[in-house]
C-alpha cells in the first residue's frame, strides 16, 4: 500500500521546487525528481529575473490573482532569507498616441489588479524619470522588481531537504503509470528503480505535455517552444537607464516585446524576442531534436498556429538573424542605442501551450487526471507566481490536512 499523502513532483524548477517546499513544511513526504545536475536549469535559469506587479493579466485571470499573491509571498521570503529583492521599478511606455489608448487599458487593469503605487506619466513626467528613453507616455510601477530566481529555486531546494524531503538531481523520469490499485498510486520509473506515490505533481516546463499525455490526460494543449534571444547592454549604456522599460505589448500575443532590464547583478539585457526553437531545450540556433521536430511537424495545432502568424515568426527571425532589425525595435524607444552599444546574452526557451484549434494559451492551465495534477502552461510570471501556484495546487489536492494545520 502507498500512503495518500506521499507525493512526487517532476521537476526542480521553481514551481516544483515551492510546491515540494509547501508540502515538506507541512509534514508531507515528497520526493522531486530532476534530469538535470542542478535545479533551476530551464526556464527558472534563462529568464529575465523579472518579479512582475500585475500589470499585463485580465482582471480574474489566474495570472492575475496569483501574481499578485506571489508578489507578496515571494518579497516576504526573500526577506526572510537574505536573497536580493530590488525594487527598482518599471516603465511600460506609450511610443506613439496610437499606442496610448492600449496603455489606458493597462493602467484599468492595474487598477483591478491592485498594482501598487502605479502613476500614469505623460511626455515630459517620462523625461524626469528616465531622459534617455522616447515615448510620448507611460505608466510607472514603482514595486516591480529584480531577483535571482536560480538563487531562490536552490533556497527552496535546502528547504526541501531540510524538512526531510528528497531532491533527486541527475534522475530523469523515463515512464509513468496509474497502477489502477485501490489505493490510487502512481508508478514513477527511474533509471535503475521505480517509485509509488499515492500523487504526483507535474511541473515539468518544457516537457509538460508529454509527461501529462504518458499520465494519461489529454494531448492538448501541446508545448511548442519559443527561445527568447537576449543582447547586453554595454556597461555605459547599461548605465543610461535606471529602471526596467518596456514598450506596450501587442495584445494578440502572451509575449511582452524587446524590454530593457537590469539585472541584480550589474548588468543590462535587451530583449527576448521570440522564435521557433529547434528543440524544447534548443538555447542555441545550432540545437536541433529531430524528435522534437517531427512532433511538431505531426502537430495540427502547430501548423495551425503557423497559418495564423507566420507573418509575424518572419519578422522575429529577422530579427534573430539581423542584429540590426532587433535594435530597431529598442530604438523606437532607446533611440541613441547603436549596434556598439550590446553584445550577445544568454538565450531562454519559453514553453508556450498552443491548443488544438492553434491558439496560444495566455493564462496559467493546470489539469487533473486522478491522483496526477499536471501544469499545462506556466510561463512568465510563473517564477513570480510560483509560491501562490503552490499554494494552489495543495488546496486543489485535499491532501489530509488543513490551512490551520500548515
């Protein structure tokens, strides 16, 4: 027999992670397992380190609430464990008047949202703060912040061994299986050894579907990988501005353009942009699965998205391609920046869900096949979110204790 309460999770990112953390805390046994030598070597490691305040989300969207929620939960932590947490605010900036009436609609939603301290700046109000950048407004939001969530995810890994939970690194799940047992357990298998738990948690990224599908829940929506390229600021030009800069996302897209952000480190990155990887976990333009490519090339819903917007996938490609037309988007807002001015950065590989008609699922998706929870579709701002996602998913697994109890 398999105790209800013990619980796998697939994956040491930081959603893994703060779940196995929650659990651990509350007594529970769990067990994590990562391919990787490290947690934290996807999408957790290859973001723009970003805590978001809330600005972007549909008022009532689950990225809306949980953000704002993880916000909190993720600055208290970081206090309390001595991790960098800089507020150094962001600028989300109108171009031109025909983009003012989009940021409008952002600063209604920041206000459903709850978003601290936001202020609306006009074209002079932009000047005073940051003189460097153009655009004719702009919404500041004072709170958003700067972190290192590599650092955060092995914090809540020592928590998780500290409680007396495991972390297996180096230990990829090869299969998965519903026993069909009366006590409900699930079969993890390992190389060398397999596992029971009475559930299993799926934070797996980049493999989030293929693991939910071996699981037994449905195809869609699939993961179709997207790498955000990345270009640093020189240190004089990374020094021209203070704050984060975005420009007014394009609605029909989850993705948030070419921003400027600075780094806990010192550093300054422009970007990401986003183009089809040629792997799940293709960083580089050189790195190509052809399994991964044969999935997609099989795929309705990939083809389907690819009617919808190749005009657009042209255009980023360009951009990849052409550093030139990559500056050309940052300079609608950095004007003075020149092809001097940055040198290449790391790139990260976005695991974006795509359903089956072809659309790109914008708001967090978690499902439920019996005793298997798995997240669907977590990207950015996941790493923000990821301490309310937690909370979430443990309220949505009744396990055999309470709030009081945690």
């Amino acid at each position: 027999m398999v105790a209800e309460d013990t619980v796998g999770i697939v994956g040491a990112g930081i959603v893994g992670l703060a779940v196995a953390r929650q659990l651990t805390a509350a007594g529970v046994a769990v067990t994590v397992f990562e391919k990787e030598a490290a947690v934290a070597r996807h999408q957790t490691g290859h973001n723009s380190g970003v805590v978001h305040a809330g600005i972007y989300y549909a008022p009532g969207s689950a990225k809306a609430r949980m953000t704002r929620r993880g916000v909190g939960l993720l600055k208290a932590y970081c206090t309390e464990k001595g991790l960098v947490y800089d507020e150094v605010g962001k600028l989300v900036v109108a171009r031109d008047e025909g983009e003012v009436v989009k940021l409008r609609e952002l600063e209604r939603r920041s206000k459903i949202n709850q978003v601290p301290g936001l202020k609306w700046l006009d074209q002079a109000g932009l000047r005073e703060f940051e003189p460097d950048v153009a655009g004719v407004a702009a919404l500041l939001s004072p709170s958003t912040a700067i972190v290192d969530y590599p650092a955060i995810a092995r914090s809540f890994a020592a928590d998780v061994t500290a409680a007396g939970g495991q972390v297996l690194l180096s230990t990829p799940v090869t299969g998965l299986r519903l026993t069909g047992a009366a006590d409900g357990a699930v079969e993890v298998t390992t190389p060398g050894r397999s596992y029971r738990f009475g559930r299993l948690i799926i934070c797996a990224g980049l493999q989030a579907d293929l693991l939910a599908a071996a699981a037994g829940d449905t195809r869609a929506p699939e993961i179709v990988p997207f790498r955000g390229e990345y270009l640093r600021l020189t240190p004089p030009a990374a020094a021209r501005v203070k704050r984060m800069i975005y420009p007014v996302p394009d609605p029909r897209y989850p993705f948030l353009g070419v921003h400027l952000t600075p780094r806990v480190d010192g550093t300054a990155d422009l970007g990401p942009n986003a183009v089809l990887a040629l792997a799940r976990e293709g960083y580089r333009r050189t790195d190509v699965s052809l399994a991964d490519l044969a999935r997609l090339g099989k795929s309705g819903a990939f083809w389907r998205l690819a009617r919808q917007h190749w005009m657009t996938g042209v255009r980023e490609y360009r951009g990849s391609f052409i550093r030139r037309a990559y500056l050309a988007e940052a300079r609608t807002y950095l004007p003075w920046i020149t092809l001097a001015d940055v040198t290449s950065a790391p790139a990260g590989v976005r695991a974006q869900a795509v359903d089956a008609n072809g659309g790109l699922v914008d708001d967090f998706r978690i499902s439920q096949t019996g005793p298997v929870t798995s997240i669907r579709n977590a990207p950015s701002p996941a790493a923000t979110a990821s301490m309310a996602i937690a909370e979430h998913i443990i309220e949505e697994l009744k396990l055999p204790f309470s709030n009081e109890e945690r």
